[in-house]
C-alpha cells in the first residue's frame, strides 16, 4: 500500500491523520525543487500550459471541488507536497500528494465539524488552473497555537499557504492570506494564528510585512522529511505569529506615528526657514 508505506513503524506509532495534522498545521512559502507543473487537471487528463497569467480570482472553494480527486485538491496537496517534503523524484511526490489530498478534502470540506475554507487563486485567463491555496480553519488551540492549555479556544489557523512558482512574486500571497483573514473575521474572530519553521526566512519575512508578529516558540515542534517514499519526523523548532484583525501592529502603529511627527517638523521648520528668508530679503 503506498499510502501506509509512508509513515514511521517507530514505537511513536504515529497514525497518517497525526502525520497530516503536524504537517498541515504549519503555513509555507514553497521552494521550487521539481520542475514547475503548470497542468490543468480534467480526469486523467493534464493539459499543460506555458503562456503567462493575465487575470486571477481568489474565492474559496466550492463543494464540488472538495472531493479527493477533484482538480483544486489534487494541485493544493501536490504543491503542498513538494513545499513541505522536497522531493527527489516525480513518484515520491505523487505518494506524498495522494495521502495530503486526502487529507485536505477532509479538513476543508462542508462535512467538518468545525468552520474551515480552503481559499485558491484561479487563473482565469489560463484555461482554470489553480494558481495558489491557503487553508483557514477554526480549531480549540491557546493564543499561543498549541493544542494543549489552559485557555484553549476556538481559534482561526491559517496553513498550507502555497503558490504555483509561475505565479510567484505577483502578490499573490498576499491577497490568499488576506481572503483567509476576511474569512476568519466573517466567522467573528478578530484574530488569525499560524505557525512557520524558524529557519524559513522568506515566510517569517512574508508574514511580518502583512501584520503577523511572532507571540510564541514551539521548540519541540517536528517535521516531516521524506526520502525514498518513506516518511519520517524530525526535530524543528516552529514561530508562532499571531495578526490582530481589528488593529495594526503596535510597532508600526509607532513608526506611522514618528513619520508623521517627522513631516509635521520638516514643514513647520521649512515654513519657519522660508518666513526667515523672506524677512532677510526685505531688509
């Protein structure tokens, strides 16, 4: 069984949906490692498509969609895949693919118990193809992301942010996390958590600049690492970044603030120079 070959024997004896909830729990910036897939699904059948994007709609998923197999779970779970597991062959990540497709239509579906949407970047102008896919789902966690505690509420999560390497550095990040962030706020929450490895720069970057600021270490976090089609955990250690819905950051609340300050002083003192210079002339 290929799905099952995948997770540890270890005496951890970690089941695939513990496997999946560590892995999808996290929020990514992929790495291009494969050759980029720009592949219209439609059954069996890829088109592939080589002519760059002119028009993207973000929206969430419709149910039709959240069916293993459907077009949007097959892209999400193969891009989350190769994000998160670095492949090394086509196979490997189609192994990987199959089991987080799974998954994902399980998470992200009208069946769950709990409030969740799976958000994608269409390109409409490239025969339907899926762009990009964030997850958001509401889930009993601390202000801290853990699943353990004392003040354990109901939370918004964001995870399994991924963009198409054809698609990326035209925002497209940006607008998929903040689709996920209206989506929460449409829920009545005012809050949105997530967690990124502490190593992964261009997404703690990503993050800090649309709002996110770290609230917490998971030092004892895992990841998984694949090689030769089997799954295994490694240690990692996981930022916790949480974004207030209702107010910006404190910090750059503080430098509007100064700038303001800074050009109120520029022209009150340009004006006083210029007033100067007028007085001298006239003497």
């Amino acid at each position: 069984d290929e799905q099952t070959s995948l997770y540890p024997t270890s005496a951890a004896r970690r089941t695939p949906q513990a496997m999946l909830a560590v892995l999808c729990a996290q929020a990514f910036v992929p790495r291009t490692v494969l050759p980029p897939r720009h592949a219209t699904w439609s059954g069996s059948h890829i088109s592939t498509r080589t002519r760059p994007p002119l028009a993207i709609l973000v929206r969430q998923a419709e149910d039709r969609e959240q069916i293993v197999g459907r077009s949007a779970f097959n892209w999400a779970a193969s891009v989350s895949a190769e994000s998160i597991f670095e492949p090394e062959s086509q196979q490997e990540l189609a192994v990987l693919a199959g089991a987080l497709s799974a998954d994902l239509s399980t998470r992200f579906s009208s069946r769950a118990r709990n409030k969740n949407a799976l958000i994608l970047a269409i390109d409409e102008d490239g025969g339907g193809d899926v762009a990009g896919c964030v997850g958001i789902e509401a889930c009993l966690l601390t202000p801290t992301a853990q699943a353990n505690g004392d003040t354990l509420e109901m939370r918004p999560l964001l995870s399994s942010l991924a963009v198409d390497s054809a698609y990326r550095r035209k925002g497209l990040a940006r607008r998929l996390c903040a689709q996920a962030e209206a989506t929460a706020r449409s829920w009545g929450y005012y809050e949105v958590l997530l967690k990124v490895e502490k190593g992964n720069k261009r997404a703690l970057n990503l993050y800090r600049k649309i709002g996110y600021r770290q609230v917490g270490i998971e030092a004892n976090g895992e990841k998984p690492d694949a090689t030769s089609g089997r799954l295994r955990f490694v240690p990692t250690t996981n930022i916790v970044m949480r974004k207030d819905l209702k107010l910006p950051p404190f910090d750059t609340v503080l430098t509007t603030a100064a700038l303001i300050l800074l050009a109120v002083y520029s022209v009150t003192h340009y004006l006083e120079l210029e007033s100067a210079l007028s007085d001298l002339v006239r003497v």
